[in-house]
C-alpha cells in the first residue's frame, strides 16, 4: 500500500458526479462578470482575497450558512454570456486537473433575475460545456461533461423545472436533481416532480442525508425514485457496531448496499458544512471498506477550495488509500453516470483501466 502523490492523482483518469456551476467558478471570472453588469455588491474586487472570502464563509459547519456564500456567484450569472462562460471554464478547469467524466449541475430558476427564459439558462450552460469541452480537446484533453438540472427544494417550480430538464434531454441534460436547506425540506415535498421524471424515464438523483438524517435518504429512494443520493452521509445512522467493532446494517443501509445506490461522497463540502465532524472522521472511510457503492466529488470547488486532484489527496491520506482504491472509486462512479451505457464502458475500458494500468505499473 503506497499513497499516491499529487504528481500520480492529478494524472489518473478521474470521474466527477457532483459538482454545483455556481460553486465552482473562477474568481477572477466573478470579478470580471460584476465589472460588466455593474454588480457592485461583491465584498472584494482581488482574486485572492475573494476566493478566501468564499471559503471563509462556507466553512462554518453549517448548510444554511454554507449555502449564503452563492448569493454572488448567482449574481453574477444573471445572463446567457456570464452562464456560458462559466459553463466553459468549468469544463475547461476539470479537464485540466484530469478529470475524463463530469456531471455538472445547476438550478435554472436561480437565474432568471434579469428576464432569461428558463430555456435559455439551459442553452447557455449547455453550450459552454461544449466549448470548454472543445477548448479542451484542442489543448489535447479529452473531457465528457453532462448537465444536471436542479430544482430548489425550498421553493415551488420542481415540476416546472423537472419538465425543463426533460425537454432538454437530447441536448445535453442528464439528470433532474434538488438541491437546497434539506432540513424542512423533505424530498416527498416534489413528489410530482419526480414522479414525471419516473414516468419519462428519466434519471433522478437527489441531494439526501446531508444536514438531514435517514428519513430524507429513504423518501429519495423510496418514494422520489433517486437513482443516486447526493451526499448520503447520514446512512451512517443506521450501521451499528458490536462490541467486537462488527458492524450491523439497519434495513435502509442494507438497501443502498445491495441495491448498489450511488453516494455521491464529498468529503471537504462535509466538513464546512458539519456534516462530519473532520475529514479523519468522514464517514466515506466505513462506507469503502463495507464496500457501499461510494464516489468521491467536490460539489463545490470555489466555496470549498478545493479540486478532485485535492480531495483525492485529502483523502488518500486521511485514509491510506492507494491507486487501487481510486481506481475502484473511479470505477464506481463510471458505472453510476447517467451517460449512456456503451459510452460509460468505453471510457472505462479505454481510458479509465488503462490510465489506471499505467500509473500503477510505473509506481511498481
Ligand atoms: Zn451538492
């Protein structure tokens, strides 16, 4: 067992399932796009400064107050130009940190402040994936990326917004999501939203059992139809230890198990938000060796400072995991896109197995 490098995570093929657009530009690029549309509300004009504004803000170990940070990376994004350009960069940073596959996602009705139709939204942010997409091609790095449309849990527009993602299906979305306070919020509370996406055979995935325990994870699964579970920590809660350190799975746990249910794991996200106490702490350690079908994801780059080159070396370290361990993860979250089937085996089979080859036999 030998922990990788940075040198090594940063060359090995990487997956990313859960990644939020407004989470994830870049500074310099909020600064600018205030310039232009006289936004004038940001707390600093310097790059530096403002990224460690966001951080700083985030990390106060609660969702609610992680979640204020947005308020400006939403402001910003108010017309097609800032959306695409976002859009573009997001697929042009992830491509350079070696990421082959990404899933990115946003709620349309965040962004229609200045009178942008919710197609619209859709269309900008779809067409900057497939600039950065191509501006990565062209400096000789190969990204897929698929959009993810989100609704906020808190308000009232899911059916809306889940016909919105439906409409757009073979242009570029892949998914229907909800995002927002969990607490309160309970996923059955857009039960016709998801309802229609089961109906339309669509793909749903759910943020669940991040700042809210097992009940919302079990409404996701077992009334919303979720394929995959943002987050899903709080699955935690129903796994009980023996006093010999065996552990015992509850029903619900015992289900994510066998059924092989995603959890879209972020690891750095849960510690600024508190939903784990530390990374050391973070449940997705128990969650690997008990063989949960885990991914690792940064949700949001900016707010919480962070790469999947990082978290991989966060997590690497924090729980001794070697390149056999994230081939296993990147595997797994492969296998759990919403990509179509014969595309996610060909990136496994021609990019993700042999990258992963290749690394392993030049480390030995
Ligand atoms: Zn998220």
């Amino acid at each position: 067992m030998t922990i990788p490098t940075r040198v090594q995570i940063k060359a090995a093929p990487k997956v990313l399932l859960h990644d939020h657009l407004d989470g994830g530009m870049r500074p310099q690029t909020v600064i600018e796009l205030a310039e232009q549309q006289g936004y004038t509300n940001l707390p600093t004009t310097d790059p530096g400064e403002l990224a460690k504004w966001f951080t700083r803000g985030a990390d106060r170990r609660n969702l609610e107050l992680y979640l204020k940070t947005f308020a400006h990376t939403v402001g910003v994004t108010q017309t097609a130009g800032a959306l695409a350009r976002a859009a573009a960069e997001a697929a042009e940073d992830l491509a350079e940190d070696g990421v082959v596959y990404a899933e990115i996602r946003f709620a349309p009705e965040l962004h229609t402040g200045q009178g942008l139709a919710l197609d619209d939204v859709v269309d900008a942010v779809v067409g900057g994936f497939e600039t950065g997409t191509a501006n990565a091609a062209a400096a000789g790095r190969r990204i897929t990326v698929g959009a993810l449309v989100t609704a906020m849990r808190t308000a009232a527009r899911s059916h809306e917004i889940a016909e919105l993602a439906i409409r757009h299906r073979d242009h570029g979305v892949v998914g229907f999501d909800i995002a927002g306070a969990e607490a309160g919020f309970p996923p059955s509370r857009h039960l016709d939203a998801f309802q229609l996406a089961m109906r339309e055979n669509f793909h749903i995935t759910i943020h669940a059992g991040e700042a809210f325990g097992l009940p919302s994870i079990h409404e996701a699964l077992q009334y919303c139809g979720a394929e995959r579970l943002g987050h899903g920590v709080r699955i935690v809660d129903d796994i009980s230890f023996d006093p010999d350190g065996q552990p015992t799975l509850g029903r619900l746990a015992a289900y994510v198990l066998d059924r092989r249910i995603p959890l879209e794991m972020c690891p750095t996200s849960n510690v600024n938000t508190g939903a784990s106490e530390s990374y050391e702490a973070h449940p997705i350690r128990l969650l690997r060796d008990l063989k949960f079908r885990v991914t690792v994801n940064t949700d949001n780059r900016l707010m919480s400072d962070v790469t999947m080159t990082e978290e991989f070396v966060k997590s690497c370290n924090a729980f001794d995991w070697d390149l056999a361990d994230m081939r296993w993860l990147t595997i797994n979250a492969m296998k759990s896109a919403f990509w179509p089937f014969a595309e996610r085996l060909a990136l496994i089979d021609d990019i993700i197995k042999p990258g992963y080859a290749e690394l392993i036999s030049e480390a030995n």
